[in-house]
C-alpha cells in the first residue's frame, strides 16, 4: 500500500448521537449505568414515537421509531454543541435521553413553525405530522440541511414583516394583503415614496403612479431612489428595502422611454401589488394602459376580428380587424413563403392586450388557431387557396367583394 493511501481518512457516516456515545464511553464520561438508564428510556420513547406515526404493535414501525429517535437527537446534539463531542457526551450524562430527542422535535416544530414562502395568507405545504415525518426518517435532517432551511425560512419571515411595516405604515389593511407577495407589496410601497404619492395605489392610481415616475426619469435620463427615501425605515426592514430598491432600478426599465407606458406595465404587473377596486377601476385602467390594443382591434372585441388581427401580425402585415379576399391570398402566399410569425403575435399579446385576457388570447392563438391555421394554408397542395380561403372565412373577418351590378 502506498503512503498516499495509508493517509486517506475514513469517513464517518455514523448519527452525530452514535459517535458522541462512543466518544462518552471510550472517554469515561458515560458508564455502564448512565447506558442502561438510556436504554430503559429509549424503550419507553420508541413505543411513543411508533404509536405517534403508525402503531406500537408492528416490528417495522418500532424499528423506524428507534431511527427517528437517533435522528432526533443526532441533530438537538450536533446543533447545539457544533458537533463538539466531548460536550454532547456531557449532555447525554447530565441529562435524559428523551430530553434529548424532546429537544430535537422541538427544533422540527419551531421550523416548520416559521413561514416557507413569502406570500401572505399561503398556507404550509406540509402539516406539523407530516413535516416531521419526512425529516426524522426517509430524509433525516443533516445539521447543514437544518441550517439551510432555518435561514430561508427565517429570511421569508424577515420579508414578510418588512411589507407588513410598509403597509402599515401606507394604512393598507392587513386583510387586503391575503395572498399578495411581500415583496410586490415592499415594490409598491417604495413608488409610492419616490413620487411623494399620498395613498397606496389601486390599479387605476398605479398606471398614473409608473407614469408620473417615468416623467421624472425623462428628465434625469435614469431611476435613481434618494439616499433619504429609508431613513424612517426600522434597521431592521432597510436591508430587505434597500435590495428590492436595487432591483426595481436595474430589472423594471421605468427610466426606458422607449418601451410604451401600456407594454410597461403589462411588462411589470405582477411585479406590484395594487389594492382591489370595482369594475370602474378596470375600464379606466385598460382605457389608460391598452392604447396599443385598442388602437389595432379598433374596440372590436370579438374572437373573429382578434383572430384576423394575430393572422395579418403572422403574415407580417399591417394589422387590421377585417381584410378583403385579396389581402387573405397574399397573407397566404406570404406564410407559405415565410411561415408563421407566431413570436410576433405572442409578444403583441403580452405587451398590448389588457390583463385579465391575455392567457385567454395566448391559448386561442397557440392552441386553438395556430394547429388548424397551420395545416390549412401550409397545405401546398390546395393550389389556389380554396381550402385555406374557406378556414380563413370561418375564423377570421374577410370581407366579400362587392357583388357587380
């Protein structure tokens, strides 16, 4: 045997609560009757835990119950005393055994506890039971894995008490945020501080809000939030600010006077959270924010001139809500020479199309259309277009020729 492999260390992938027995036993901190004193307990705690998860009658619960047992107190050990092991095999002398597994549950219980999204109102993924279920036996926590989630759990409550002090201080009742992001709440809540707006926004207030921010960027060529925007900030919220502002000045282009006030804000929506108004709230919205859309679809609003107008923006021409038979031949001949532009229609749909309708235009384009569209006016056998005229008749709005006299 080489030297090289005389000084590879062997990994020790024993419980941390194993290796710190061994360790008590070897260095006399733990005797024969402190062991038979945990034996005794560890019989009584696997019977609970067995008759906790499933029942205490059946061999292979009990043996899993002893496994979460070690589980349990590998993690309370190691996480208290950082994997020192003279420490641990202290504790397990001056101390229960059970205590020790009590101490590892409770662990679990207090992290599961704290929230796992930063949404409000979002309900756990896992039940208590459950969550302690996977993480005592079929994915025992490891100490790094315990920390991982303890510090994006605890980061998620630390967002979520920032939007709620922002809220709070915006006199934004806690009921209306149910379901919201903490963040797009913290996102609202710092453009309502750089334009010195006086509420929170609705939908309607937001567009003049994202306007009157472009307005001042216009002047000053960029989005830049004052140093003294979070002075009145609690220090601990001005971190979780300070980083959403940071991305509201590099992702959210406010200051890009070349991307419309309309596709903005379809751009950025979700990003922001708006308070809920009636329905005179989403006229004036789409009327403020779809100049675009309804500057091509002329108010028309039927399937027909929709479909006519993604059918001329596939063919590369100008979008209308009706063609002539003439138009319909030449957009034909052009998607036969050129294909579909089907990522120009998408992207008309996400940057025009008022909200609320877009995953409906996006699914009647790609989904219901297109397929259809595709093997109808593809079809290089249909010579002179009688069956690729019929399909556009039906679905789209040709306009008949006018009847000689």
């Amino acid at each position: 045997m080489s030297d090289k492999q005389r000084n590879i260390d062997l990994v020790d992938k024993r419980p941390f609560f194993e290796k710190a027995l061994a360790y008590g036993l070897k260095s006399g901190i733990l005797d024969q009757e402190k062991c038979r004193a945990m034996i005794e307990d560890a019989a009584k705690g696997t019977v609970q835990v067995a008759a906790f998860f499933g029942t205490s009658h059946l061999h292979t619960d009990l043996e899993n119950a002893r496994q979460r047992i070690v589980n349990l107190i590998s993690l309370y050990l190691e996480h208290s005393f950082s994997g020192d092991l003279q420490k641990a095999a202290e504790s397990l002398r001056d101390n229960t055994f059970l205590s020790h597994s009590r101490g590892g549950n409770e662990m679990l219980k207090a992290l599961h506890a704290l929230p796992d999204s930063t949404v409000f109102g979002d309900t756990k993924g896992q039940g208590q039971k459950e969550f302690q279920d996977e993480r005592t036996l079929a994915k025992p926590f490891s100490l790094s894995a315990y920390r991982k989630e303890l510090k994006a759990r605890e980061e998620a409550g630390a967002v979520l008490a920032a939007a709620l002090w922002f809220a709070d201080d915006m006199g934004v009742e806690r009921a209306a945020l149910e379901f919201a992001g903490a963040e797009t709440v913290i996102r609202t809540a710092l453009l309502v501080r750089l334009a010195a707006a006086e509420e929170f926004p609705d939908r309607v207030r937001f567009a003049k809000l994202v306007a009157a921010v472009r307005g001042d960027c216009a002047a000053g060529g960029k989005l830049k939030f004052p140093r003294q925007l979070l002075d009145d900030v609690p220090a601990e919220h001005r971190d979780i600010a300070g980083k959403v502002r940071r991305e509201i000045e590099k992702q959210d282009a406010l200051a890009d006077a070349g991307v419309a006030l309309d596709s903005l804000l379809n751009r950025i929506e979700l990003r922001y959270f708006v308070l809920e108004g009636g329905l005179e709230d989403v006229d004036g919205f789409d009327a403020l924010v779809s100049k675009e859309w309804n500057k091509v679809t002329k108010g028309k609003e039927d399937p027909y001139s929709r479909l006519t107008v993604f059918m001329c923006i596939a063919a590369g021409v100008k979008p209308k809500t009706a063609v002539s038979e003439t138009e319909a031949r030449a957009m034909i001949r052009r998607v036969r020479e050129h294909g579909f532009d089907s990522a120009a229609v998408l992207a008309f749909i996400r940057d025009a199309a008022p909200f609320e309708i877009k995953d409906n235009l996006l699914s009647l384009w790609e989904d219901e259309f297109l397929p259809e569209a595709e093997q109808y006016l593809l079809d290089e056998d249909d010579l002179k277009f009688a069956r690729a005229i019929k399909f556009l008749k039906e679905n789209c709005n040709i306009k008949l020729k006018a009847a000689s006299k």
